[in-house]
C-alpha cells in the first residue's frame, strides 16, 4: 500500500505477500531495514488486503505516524484528529472495519473517495502509483541486464542465458528495489503535493481557504444546533473572505489564532452551542493583540 500526506510526504508501506503463515515474509537484511523505516510486512492467502491487514495497517503504519507527526510538530498526539482519505474498497466500507476504527482508532476520521473516481480524485493513483512502479520496475530491468551481461561475458550463448525469475528468488530481491523506489518518492515532496493538488485537494494548506471551510463548517454543523435554524441569515461571500459572520444570538467571530480550535470542535461528534460560543467570544485583549498584528503586516503574512 502506498501512501502519502497532503504535505508532501510519504508513509511507509505496508507489503502483503501471498500464502497462508508467515514463512512466506521475508526477513533478511533489507527486510529488516524496512521495518526499522516503519513498514510493515504480513501476508495473507491471496496477497489482497484484508480485515486482518487493514487494521494491521492502521496499528502499524498509519496511527504511528500520526503519532510521530504530533511529536514533529508539538501537538498532543492524545487528542490531534487526522482525517484518512481512501478508496470504496469492501473491507475499507465494511461495518466490521468502521466500527473496529471507530472503537480502537477515534482520532482517525475516514473519508471515502468516490466509487470509480479513484483515477481522479484519489493521491495514490494520480501521482504515486506510476513513478513508484516505474523505479522498481527500472531495479528489477538492472538486475536483469547484470544478470544477463554477466553470463555474456563468462562466455554463455545468447540462447543459454537463464534467468532466475522464480517467485523464491524474486521475493530475496523485492524489498531492496522497493525501498529504493520508495527513497526516490519521498525525494518528490512537490510533485506529491502537486498531486494532492490535482485532486482538488492541494488548497486545504492555504489559510484563505481554510478559514472559508471553517466557516461553513460553523455555519452549517454548529449554528444547527440554535434553537430557529431556520431564521439564520445566509453566511454572505465576503464575510467568509473576511473569516466573520453574524448569526442570530450570536457574537460576531473575528478571524484569529483559535481557527485550530474551532476546527477541531468542528469535528468532534457532539456539538454544544456552549462550546461554540465560548470558541465565538473573544475578550478585549485578543481584539487588541489582533489589531497590533495587522499593524505590523498584512495579516496573510502574519498567518
């Protein structure tokens, strides 16, 4: 499985190897390698992903690096959510799955790409897939070429040349290609994040817009909670653009530093219009520190 973040940068695989134990997984050096950069290796009986691997996956790879991320960036790995986009696939889609994700994995919020839409809106596919192979596929064309020059020049006919192609002696060699495949990806941080990009999903970095979806998110999640919803005036364009709004019984929310914190309320799944109005409220100070701010410079800049 190949992954990668909106920021650019990749997760480690996860490698599921065809057969029924785990004698079939490798285990030498390279392999050894890999799981120290925090892949993962298992199997299953037919190398498809699973129940069992999925939540492998999760365990192994992707709650780890959330995990390590949080550390990376000084944010509290017991409470920063992370929002996983992946495919329709029947395991990813199962109730067996979410619920498992659900009780296990709280912080982990899914988002499914739509069915057939992979080819467009999905990372992996638009920009991974292809330059992933493409390097392993060049290893495997190099040690071909060596293998065959070698037995030229011991003196072997063109028709005798043999290739050791068997499922046994591939397996000792895949993990070392992958990895060096794998090494040259996460090299490509922009070309990620232009694929990120392509997906329509490249803008969610940008403070503009991030402050807009916030604002729906307001909008249309907390603000239901009021007691006439539907006496709420509409949220006008430029009072997105401009990160306030007002609403009925309610204060007007100026654009500054807890857009983090509302954000993160935003995806809790029990809202409380007491929290949001405690989030909405800013006293004097902030108003102030907010005003020397723009003072100072632009206040994209300052963001």
């Amino acid at each position: 499985m190949v992954n990668s973040a909106s920021s650019g940068s990749m997760l480690p695989l996860q490698l599921i190897f065809q057969g029924k134990t785990t004698a079939v997984v490798p285990n030498h050096v390279e392999a050894r390698e890999a799981i120290k950069k925090g892949w993962d290796l298992t199997n299953s009986e037919n190398h498809w992903s699973n129940q069992t691997t999925m939540k492998r996956f999760v365990e192994k790879v992707l709650d780890p690096w959330r995990v390590k991320k949080c550390k990376e960036l000084g944010l509290d790995s017991s409470k920063q959510k992370m929002v996983w986009l992946i495919d329709c696939w029947k395991v990813h889609t199962s109730e067996e799955f979410r619920n498992w994700l659900k009780e296990n994995h709280p912080l982990v919020h899914y988002l499914y790409v739509v069915a057939n839409c992979t080819s467009k809106l999905q990372p992996a596919d638009v920009v991974l897939q292809r330059p992933f192979k493409h390097g392993f596929r060049k290893q495997f064309e190099k040690w071909q070429s060596e293998l065959v020059a070698s037995q030229l020049g011991e003196g072997v006919r063109p028709k005798d040349v043999e290739l050791q192609v068997g499922i046994k002696k591939l397996r000792e060699l895949l993990i070392g290609w992958l990895l060096l495949s794998w090494g040259e990806l996460c090299e490509k941080v922009e070309m990620i994040q232009k694929g990120w990009a392509l997906c329509r999903l490249g803008s969610i970095h940008i403070p503009c817009f991030q402050d807009a979806a916030m604002g729906q998110c307001l909008q249309k999640g907390l603000l239901a909670e009021l007691e006439n919803p539907g006496d709420e005036p509409e949220v006008t364009e430029d009072e997105l653009e401009s990160g306030a709004f007002k609403s009925a019984g309610i204060e007007e929310i100026p654009l500054v530093a807890s857009v983090q914190d509302v954000m993160s309320v935003c995806l809790e799944e029990e809202h409380t219009l007491e929290v949001f109005r405690s989030l909405s409220r800013q006293d004097d100070e902030l108003m102030a520190e907010l005003e020397e701010l723009e003072n100072l410079a632009d206040l994209d800049d300052v963001r």
